[in-house]
C-alpha cells in the first residue's frame, strides 16, 4: 500500500513539498492537498496589483499540472480538526482525510485593528487575492492610500501602488519606518527617500478610528489629533500564525507550531513548514519564526524530502529582508541589530548610503545595506556578505582590512573560498526536480535577466 501524504496549506511552503516527494518518489505515493484558497504565489500580489502580471500568472499550477504529480487537490476546502492517534484530518464539512505523514503548511493571516472603522468597506489588509481583488475595484487613477503599518509587508504593497503613481500616506506607531528590518539610522533614511518621492510618513503615531464620510472618502484621527483623509485604507500592521485549529491536538505550539530540525513537529510523522512553522534559526540555533519567502522554500524542501524518506537536517533559515522602497533598495541579514556587538558603518546621507556590518569577534553576523539600486543591487556585496555569513566565516586579518576598507567586500570573500563553501551547501544533497512549472504550460526560458537599472555607458 502506497504512503498517503496530505498537505494542508498551497501556498509556497506545501508546493514545494508536494514537488520534492515527487522528486524522491516520482508518484509512488498519494499526495492530497487540502487549501481554503486556490494555490498561488502571495509574494506576487504586489505585481498583479502594479499592473505587471494578469491574475492567472499568480498560481501556482494549474489542473495538467497537479495531474502530472498526480496530487488530489481539495481547494475550497479547511481543516478545522487534526486526530494524530488516528492519523486523519476533519475538514470544515464534516469529513475526514487518513494520512502516514502530515504537513501543516497553513501559513499566517494579516492581523485586524481593534479600533472603530477597521470593518468599513474600503478598508482591506491586502494579504489575500481576495483582498487584492477588491483593492483593484476601487482602486482610480485619482485614489489616494493610507498605509497603518510601514512594516515590510506594508511597504512591498505601498511600493506597487508607488509605480502607479498613486498619492501615498504611511502611518507607524513606531518611531520609525521598516523597525524589523532596519536600525533607526536605516529607516531615518528611508523616511527622507520617502518625502523626496512625495509619500507623506507618520511614525511614532497610532490611528484611533477610521471615519467613513457621505463621499465614502476615508477620516483617519491620529493619537496626536492630527487626520489624514485617503479613499482606501490598508491595514498593514501585522501577520500572525494559522494554528487555531490545531487546539486540543496534542501538536506542540510557542508563536507557531514547534519544529525539530527536519521540520517534524513533537509528532515524527507531522511536520510544519512555513509561515506556521517556528524552527531552527542558523544565527542563534533556538527557534524562530522566519516569515519569508527563502525559508518558505528551504521548509517545503525539508519536509517533503523527509516525508519522502530522505532523511534530510536543515541548518536552519537565515532571517532576511531584501526590498524596495520607492526606487531605494534596502537589505538586512541575520543579526543586524546592535544588541552589544561590535559594528562597522559607513553613511552618507546626500544620495543616501548606508551600509552596516555587525561583527561576533571575527565573523560577520548581520547586515545591513540601503541605497539606490544603481550602488546596491548592480553591486555583489550584498549577495557575498550574506554569503559570509551564512557560511559563518572567520575573516582572521580581513577584518581588519574592512575596517579601513569598509567597502571592499570581495577581496575577503574570495580570500575566505566562501562562495567554494556555498557551492558545497546543497540544501537535499541531490538535484531538485519537477520545478519547471510554467504558466500556461509555456516552455520558454530566459536563464539570466536584468532585475534593476543599469548605469548608463
């Protein structure tokens, strides 16, 4: 009798899964994947909603598709209840499912404000192709947006309504922009950029309630009694992991549902991968939530691999954030905040230009980079620091050479063999294979592409 796999959740984390067990087992077993939503990329919402790409480039595969991998998909479908002494999931309409090996890959839901006006029409989170949908719908030429959240999330959606040219407000209870992602020099910085590119950034202020008026035009009263007026508002201010239904499971849950390091949960043949999963972080070696895209990935990876049999360990995720705000990149990787170690910044506030490495004696353990594309992205440093510190290299005396050449990132890189030591950091220890879905089963392939601008010659 063939194992029964089931995947809860279609989201990046449960697709890459169902792909490398078919990669292992090439259809030996069943696979059944049971999704409330279709199954589609949410990290592509923001270019649907800028216009660069139709709805249907945002799924995730289509019906040949999941019948090549011979996946049973259940979509429409949730998981209110998970048996594990029985080994079956119940869904929403009363019936069962029976696995061997169960991923929870449910992912996160964006977070509601509890204050008056948060439920008028208008006013959405955008996490969802619903919420997009209905953004769309009202979204004119002459709209203007206010943002409650300049968090990550908040901003890759401020930056596609950005290129549409839309008039822009961005409210933070912080005390400044991006606080996750970037020290306060970073976001200081990015909230200059801001109001040079004529987006208005509130930031140690909260939004008490939301006025809908006659003309359906948006009231936003500030703490300190200021108002903002906007047509759509967008709640940003938060995410928070899927796991209610897991109450009364017996699956060990912290912020999010506890995973060992082959993404198995207190139940060996559970796992959890994603947004959902709290598991190894390869900075610290506790666990951690790491909502973002490269881990969603790397989990879906490891759990199916091991689902498959393919006894696989995952050193852990590398929490990190690349983004663009408005033209201006900005980029941090694993421990990037002070926290009392010792730093190296170089800043220049005219164009602007930031860079921060954050050292653990003779390792680099964080960074930080901001600045426009044409010094950030056209440049490797930023790929090669984080190569330094996902290999956990030791620099000896190019520390010292950093210290008084700040800048020069690639003579320490090659002189460490650390992209040799990338090379060897495979994440199965085999070739990945059936990634090669293509929309509208196009075959069409273009290896190399130019992501950012380019200087003139």
């Amino acid at each position: 009798m063939s194992t029964k796999h089931v995947i809860i959740g279609g989201g990046a984390a449960g697709m890459n899964a169902i792909e490398t067990i078919r990669g292992v087992d090439e259809g030996a077993s069943s696979i059944t994947l049971i999704s409330d939503e279709p199954a589609y990329a949410r990290m592509a919402l923001p270019y649907y909603i800028s216009g660069e790409i139709p709805e249907r480039q945002l799924m995730a595969g289509d019906e040949r598709y999941f019948d090549r991998l011979r996946v049973h998909t259940l979509f429409g479908k949730r998981v209110t209840a998970v048996s594990p002494g029985q080994k079956r999931v119940v869904l929403n309409d009363g019936t069962a499912v029976e696995y061997d090996n169960l991923l929870i890959a449910t992912g996160s839901s964006a977070q509601r404000l509890n204050i008056p006006g948060a439920d008028e029409d208008g006013v959405y989170n955008l996490w969802t192709l619903d919420d997009a949908r209905k953004t769309l719908a009202k979204l004119t030429p002459q709209a203007e947006v206010a943002f409650i959240g300049a968090g990550f999330i908040g901003f890759i959606i401020l930056n596609a309504l950005y290129k549409l040219g839309t008039k822009l407000h961005v409210v933070e209870v912080e005390n400044q922009v991006l606080p996750r992602m970037l020290d306060p020099q970073g976001g200081s910085l990015v909230s200059s950029w801001l109001t040079q590119h004529g987006v208005k950034a509130y930031t140690g202020v909260g939004v008490v309630e939301i006025e809908v008026q006659r003309n359906k035009r948006k009231v936003l009263r500030l703490s300190n009694g200021k108002q903002i007026k906007a047509d759509l508002v967008i709640i940003a201010t938060g995410i928070t992991t899927n796991i209610g239904f897991l109450s009364g499971s017996g699956i060990h849950t912290n912020q999010g549902i506890l995973a060992n390091h082959r993404l198995q949960t207190n139940y060996a043949n559970i796992y959890a991968a994603g947004d959902v999963a709290e598991g190894p972080d390869l900075s610290t070696g506790r666990l951690a939530i790491h909502a973002i895209q490269p881990t969603v990935v790397d989990h879906g990876r490891i759990a199916g691999a091991n689902m498959a049999g393919h006894a696989v360990d995952y050193p852990g995720s590398l929490l990190m954030n690349i983004l663009d705000v408005c033209g201006l990149q900005c980029a941090s990787f694993g421990l990037w905040r002070d926290d009392g170690h010792e730093t190296l910044s170089v800043v220049n506030a005219t164009r602007p230009i930031y860079r921060k490495l954050v050292w653990d004696h003779g390792r680099i353990v964080g960074a930080i980079f901001l600045g426009p594309a044409d010094d950030v992205a056209m440049l490797n440093d930023m790929g090669m620091v984080k190569g330094l510190i996902q290999t956990k290299a030791e620099l000896g005396a190019w520390k010292q050479h950093l210290k008084e050449n700040p800048v020069d990132i690639r003579r320490p890189y090659v002189a460490t063999k650390t992209a040799a030591k990338l090379l060897e950091m495979t994440l199965l220890g085999r070739p990945s294979a059936y990634r090669d879905y293509r929309h509208a089963q196009t075959k069409t392939w273009q290896p190399h592409g130019v992501f950012v601008g380019t200087k003139q010659a």
